[in-house]
C-alpha cells in the first residue's frame, strides 16, 4: 500500500533505533575518550616519575662538559626496562637503535625550553612514548641553571593501547547491545500504541459500513484510553440519532401508506362524480364549464398521485414483487404507446421476435414514464428504439429538446425532483421517474440489477443511479454527470436496460 514504507511502527522504530545510535556512539566514543586519556596520562606521569628517579642516580654532575665515555656511562646507567637511554650535550650525544631515531624536533625544542616533555610516536605500528628533560646545575645561592645537559628515554605503550583497545571494544559492545535493547523496547512501544489505534482504525471503518454498535474497548487512564471513549460516546450518539431517524422515516412511510389508502375511498366516489361531470360538461357554459373540467383534471392527478404514493409505499417497505410473464417485448412496448394515444407521434424502431421474462406491468410503467416525460419537458419528434443483446436487452427513449441541464442529471431519479422549481404541480409529482428507476431495479439477472440511465444526446453526460431512495427524496447515487461545455439542442435519451431472464420473486426478485 501507498505510504506502507513509513508507517506509524516504522517511524517509531526508525526514531528509536536512531536514538539508540545517538546514544550509543555519544557514550561509546565518551567512554573511549576518557578511558584513553586517563590510561595515558597514567603511563605518562609514571614515565616522568620513573625518569626523575633514574637522574637521581646521576647527581652530582661531575665537571662540564662531559667526555663521550662520561655519555655513554650515564646513558648505561640510566638504561630501563630495554630501552636505553639518549643523553645530548650540544653536539655530543650517544645512540640507541630505539630512541634516537625517534627523536623529534618538536620534543627537543619543548626540552630546550627547560620544561619536561614528553610525545607519543609510532614505531613499527606500536605506541611509544618519549620523555625528555634537561638537567640543571644547583649553586650554593639556591638558584639553578641549565646544564646543557639533555636526557631522553623511552618506553612502549603497547600494553596501555590493548588496555585502551579492550575498553574500546567493550565500549561498543556495550553499545550495540543498547542498540539491540532500544529495537526491543521500540517494538513494545510500537505495539503498545498501534494495537489501540488499529483497533480504533478498523472500529472506525466498521462504523463507517454502517455497524453503529461497534465499541472500542477502554485499557487505562491515557490519551489512548481517552480517545476511545470519546470515540464510544460518538458511536453511542450516533446509533441513538439514527435508530430515532429510522424511526422518524419509518412514521412517514406509515403516514405516507395509510394517507394514501385511506385518500382512495373518497377518491373513489370523487371520481364517480367527476364520471358524471364528464358526461355533462359538453352542456356547461362560461364558469361552470371551466370548474367542471378543472375538478375532471385535478382529480385524476390526485388518483394519479395517490396511485404513485401506494407504489412508493410497497418499494420502501420491500413487499413490492415481480409478476412475471413471457413477453413479445416490441408488441408490449408498442401497445403502451397505444393505449395513451402515443403511437403515432413517437418514431418507434422495434424489431420483433425479441422475447423476455419480466413483469408486463412494470415495464408498460417505466416506458410510459420515459416517453411521457419527453412530451413534457423535451420537443418531438420523440424516438423509442429496442435492440437485443444475449442476455439482456435495452429501450431508448429520445427527444429533440434541449436537453437536460449538466445541474439536473444527478438528481432526475430523485423522488419529487423538479428541475424547475416555478413549474406547477400539474405538470407532475416528480415521483414518474424514480418509479421507473424503482421499477426497472426490481428486475434482476443473476443477482445484476436493471439500469435506467439520462443522458444528453450531443454531450453524453450519463447519470447511473444506484442505491435506495427515501420518501424524503434522498437517493444514493453511483454515477456521475459531466459536460464540456453548453448542452446544445440533440435533446435528452433515457436508456432502460432489462434482463431477458428476470429472476423469480423468490429468487431475489424483491428488494
């Protein structure tokens, strides 16, 4: 996954682990140091202490300038541990294969200077260390003053460099051990932290599908802790707000339901009424005419509307089924064209012998819907063409309006939409094409439900709606709608696609 790489256990690690090398080389190196300074300066104080002891042995001097024997007996004299000693006095001085050729500028130039010097330099790759000083002359007013006289002795520190060597290794040993410990440590924290915040990250997507019972359980008294609380109050408070939501759209389905059946007996001996106004009508003149046709239209919208509810009412309780029946599917279409009047103002491509299983009744409501509201909102001539394919087959249904606006085709199958808000209520409920869409969703193919999508003919802007719609009117969609530019006048096509095979009721036919 994208920004797998560093994670939260990564990072935690990675900051743990670079705090241990911190650590590490800031104690490693420290340890080292001082270990190597203070072994150091051990070996060389006890070299300055040992040769003072050693020119002990030489005092008092005897007379100025030395001969080269009186050098050479004091350079044997002052001889330690295999390591000769050298003695200078101006240009006279004795030799030793060790010391002399180690002889540096720097120290004998420090020694000239009446001070004790020593240096360390490398032989062969083992340490040494070089000590020199000049003797000085006493006189008997207490003063002193320099020989000339210059002594230089040596000794190898290869003892104190394995001693510094093994405090080094145990050093980093100890260190990377650390190292080893931080990554343990690192691994607890890590799983301390990320097991409540997985857990919170899972009953969050739990949540999110729906699950409005998910609780997180609460460990402690920290921020962790908090977090989870507050995240089971939230959960708490949303499962109430939407078990009293359900309730609330389950009150207006029933209100919706029971309004609509009890609307149909007065409905009924209405329209027995408006039967006989019917008949009479021809005979009224001036006001009473006009009352008696406006009752006639009114009152067929309202059974009209009422019929639309009760419809509504079977989708959103789900005991709305499927009576299915072969069909010639050209022969139905084309007789729902005739039965409102319509088959000769519609341009109809339908080729027979295109058989199916659905329900008649459904699909003589959908195409009335589709063709009726082409009338309405587009401009003729309007086209229904059918083509076949294996399994499924599809209806369209095209005007030579304006088209639908690019705002307006996310919502066409929205219950009481209307995409112009000043239109009057005769012109429709707005409940005609979510029916429809309801409608064709009821027939299923292999548990594939069928689609009814709106589109632009010139900008194929295609709406596909997918999802549950509410008697409030909400819809869940699972298409999208765009343009490039303004919809000119190739009008709107609303493409209904069945299966051929509608799967039974019992199969999964329902809702």
């Amino acid at each position: 996954m994208v920004g797998r790489a560093w994670s939260l256990r990564v990072r935690l690690l990675l900051a743990f682990i670079l705090l241990g090398l911190t650590t590490t080389a800031v104690v490693a190196s420290g340890s080292y140091f001082q270990a190597r300074r203070v072994i150091l300066q051990q070996a060389q104080d006890d070299a300055a202490v040992s040769l003072t002891k050693q020119l002990s042995k030489l005092y008092p001097l005897g007379q100025l300038p030395p001969t080269q024997e009186q050098l050479d007996e004091m350079a044997e004299l002052l001889s330690n541990e295999g390591w000769p000693a050298v003695l200078q006095y101006h240009e006279m001085r004795t030799w030793s294969n060790q010391v002399s050729p180690l002889l540096t500028p720097e120290l004998q130039q420090a020694v000239g200077g009446r001070v004790v010097a020593w240096q360390r330099v490398s032989q062969d790759g083992s340490p040494v260390l070089l000590v020199g000083t000049q003797l000085l002359l006493e006189h008997p007013d207490g003063r002193s003053r320099p020989s000339g006289l210059e002594v230089y002795a040596g000794r190898s520190l290869l003892s104190e460099q394995q001693s510094i060597d093994r405090l080094a290794a145990l050093a980093w040993t100890a260190g990377g051990l650390s190292l080893v410990l931080a990554v343990l440590l690192a691994l607890v924290a890590a799983a301390g932290v990320l097991t409540p915040v997985r857990e919170l990250g899972r009953a969050a997507q739990r949540l999110g599908e729906g699950d409005l019972t998910t609780r997180l359980r609460v460990r402690g008294a920290d921020e962790l802790a908090e977090v989870a609380r507050t995240f089971n109050g939230t959960a708490q408070t949303l499962e109430r707000q939407f078990i009293e939501l359900r309730r609330m759209e389950s009150d207006a389905r029933r209100f919706v339901a029971d309004v609509s059946h009890e609307l149909r007996t007065p409905l009924a001996a209405m329209s027995a009424v408006t039967d006989v106004l019917d008949e009479e009508v021809g005979g009224l003149t001036g006001d009473a005419g006009r009352a008696a046709r406006l009752i006639s239209t009114e009152t067929q919208n309202l059974a009209r509307l009422v019929d639309d509810l009760i419809e509504v009412s079977r989708f959103d309780s789900g005991t709305a089924r499927l009576a299915l029946d072969d069909v010639d599917v050209a022969a139905a279409l084309t007789a729902t064209l005739r039965a409102r009047g319509w088959a000769g103002r519609v341009r109809m491509e339908l080729p027979e012998g295109i058989q199916a299983r659905l329900d008649p009744r459904r699909l003589d409501v959908i195409v009335a819907n589709l063709v009726g509201n082409a009338f309405r909102h587009g401009a003729e001539p309007v086209s229904l063409r059918l083509h076949a394919e294996p399994d499924w087959f599809t209806v369209e249904v095209a005007d030579h309006g304006p088209g639908l606006d690019p705002e307006v085709l996310p919502h066409v199958f929205e219950r009481f939409y209307k995409a112009d808000s000043a239109r009057t209520r005769s012109e429709g409920s707005g409940l005609g094409l979510a029916i429809a869409w309801e409608n064709t969703r009821l027939h299923r193919h292999t548990g594939q439900p069928g689609s009814l999508t709106a589109a632009n003919v010139s900008t194929a802007a295609n709406v596909s709606i997918a999802g549950n719609v509410s008697i409030a009117g909400n819809v869940s969609t699972a298409g999208s709608a765009s343009t490039a530019g303004t919809v000119s006048t190739g009008g709107a096509v609303f493409t209904l696609r069945l299966p051929r095979v509608a799967e039974e009721p019992g199969d999964g036919a329902g809702r």
